[in-house]
C-alpha cells in the first residue's frame, strides 16, 4: 500500500467501526476498501458485480490478512436492487455509509432500469433515491455519516433545469455528467438540512487516474481515451492517492456542518486534502429536492 505515512499520521484507528462502501471493485473504491481495512474497521463492499468483489476482497486479504469484509450486492441504477440492500442493512449499526459509486460518460441514450437517462440515474437519482429508503436509519442514529462523492467539474454542473435532466434521455454526455455531479453536491446539502444530527461530508477526488474514462460504457473515441488516459497519468493523482480525500471524509472526527475535503494543489485537481466548510445553497438545493420528488417518488 501506499501512502501509510501519511495515512498513519491523519487517521486513527479504526477497529469496530463499520463502513459501508458503494462501487468497492475499483479504481477509488477498491482503493479506499484497502485503507479501510489498513486502519481496522469492517467493510461493507456494495458492489454489482460479485465476482469482481470476491477477487478484491481476496487480493485485500493477502495483503491485510485480518481484513473484515463483507460483499452484498448493489446497483446504484436499480430500485429494486436498492430496496434489497436496504433491507440487508436495516438497523444495522452503520458508521459511514460512503457514496462512492459512478460513471462517466456512457453512450448516449442509454437509460436505468427504471427508465431514467443512465449518467443521472446512476449517478444522483440512485443515491437519492437510497438515501430516502434510509432515512429512518438517519434518524434513529442507526447510520452516523454520509459521505456523498461529487467531481472536480461540479462547478460546470451549475443549471435551473434539474427536472429536465432526471426526465430526458436526450442530453449531451460531458454536460449530462457535470449536472450529475452538481446534483450530488446539492444531495450533500438536502442531507445536512433534513438531518442535523446526521455527519454529512462532500468530497471529491480531483483528477484520478482510474480506469472511469476506459469503460465498455463510455462514448468516447478510441483516442480520446488513450490520450486522456495519458494526460491523467501525468497531471491526475492516482487512485490510491485520491482515495485519501474518501478516506478523510468516511474517518475524520468532530464533523458538525457540512464539510467539502478535495485535493489541495493547483485548481484542485491533485494533491493530498484540503478541509473547509461548505455553505449550504438553499435556494438550489430546495429545487432539486423538489424536483426529485416528483419525478423520482411519486
């Protein structure tokens, strides 16, 4: 593993503790999987694919041989997979619940199997509608933190049509991906407002250098994905490093408002974390949530 100085310097152990992690097969969630398991706690890897966990969960344990991993099944872009996961986890003492899972860029007019556009749905409609189904394991404590995974390009997601994004299949990919992760920055925020004893923490990793833009998924030429890849290598952080920011954000203590952990360096696209409060965005936060309800609950 990389990076143990640092880690060992800014996070205390975490024996008996329980984290529950989405996306937990790769790139910064496989990766946060590992340092999780390198500071004690128990991992709860919500994956897709169970084949693909079962060998991360046996590559941990040959390198952290007292690992504490548990596989359950999850799709981010499936209700009624989501409903099965949350009757698994039901009054289970949860001690952050990480929001990690995503993609990039899919082929265009791909959709959910509920029927949402694939970028939205799996990256914001899935979590909120997961967060809704837990909400009496908010209140009652059950679960204690959320941390919710935006992007570096959040600030390009910026829009006052949400309704239009959860409902049309029709929208360009790069923008449809910035409004996504804009949505789960404003997720982050509902969080804080509807639960104030809960810890809510929004991070995002900058530019890591994971396989997210290589996927079967992605709509991107053959090219762009070698030069990006390229680019990445050179100026991103890699995965491990990125998930540090993850890490922070799941283990750091005395979380009271909402707190934003993203990389450091210039523009904030690598480096090792940055900590800061987030102020909450009322007024866009509420319209998204109303949105949400609509097209997404009723």
């Amino acid at each position: 593993m990389k990076y143990l100085k640092y880690i060992d310097s800014h996070v205390a152990n975490q024996s008996g503790k329980v984290f529950v992690v989405t996306g937990a097969t790769a790139g910064i969630g496989l990766a946060l999987s590992y340092q999780l398991a390198y500071k004690g706690a128990k991992i709860i890897m919500a994956v897709r694919n169970i084949i693909k966990a079962q060998k991360a969960k046996e590559d941990i344990l040959k390198e952290i041989k007292d690992a504490d991993i548990e596989i359950m099944e999850f799709d981010q872009a499936n209700f009624a997979s989501i409903d099965e996961f949350v009757n698994k986890i039901k009054g289970m003492r949860i001690d952050c619940l990480v929001l990690n899972a995503g993609i990039f860029h899919p082929t265009n007019n791909k959709v959910t199997v509920d029927g949402y556009p694939l970028t939205i749905g799996t990256n914001y409609v899935g979590p909120y509608y997961l967060t809704k189904k837990l909400e009496q394991s908010f209140l009652d404590g059950s679960i204690k933190r959320v941390v919710v995974t935006s992007s570096l390009v959040h600030v390009l997601g910026k829009t006052k049509h949400f309704d239009k994004y959860i409902s049309e299949v029709k929208n360009k990919p790069n923008r449809t991906y910035n409004v996504s992760k804009r949505m789960d920055y404003h997720l982050a925020a509902n969080l804080k407002v509807k639960y104030p004893n809960l810890e809510v923490v929004l991070t995002h990793p900058g530019m890591a250098r994971t396989n997210i833009i290589k996927t079967d998924n992605s709509s991107f030429r053959w090219w762009f994905k070698v030069l990006g890849d390229r680019f990445m290598k050179i100026f991103g952080n890699c995965a491990e490093k990125s998930a540090i920011c993850s890490l922070l954000s799941a283990t750091k203590s005395d979380i009271d408002e909402l707190t934003f952990i993203y990389p450091k360096g210039p523009l904030h696209i690598a480096g090792y974390p940055h900590i800061s409060s987030k102020k909450v965005e009322k007024i866009k936060s509420e319209s998204l949530e109303l949105a949400s309800e609509k097209l997404i609950l009723s």
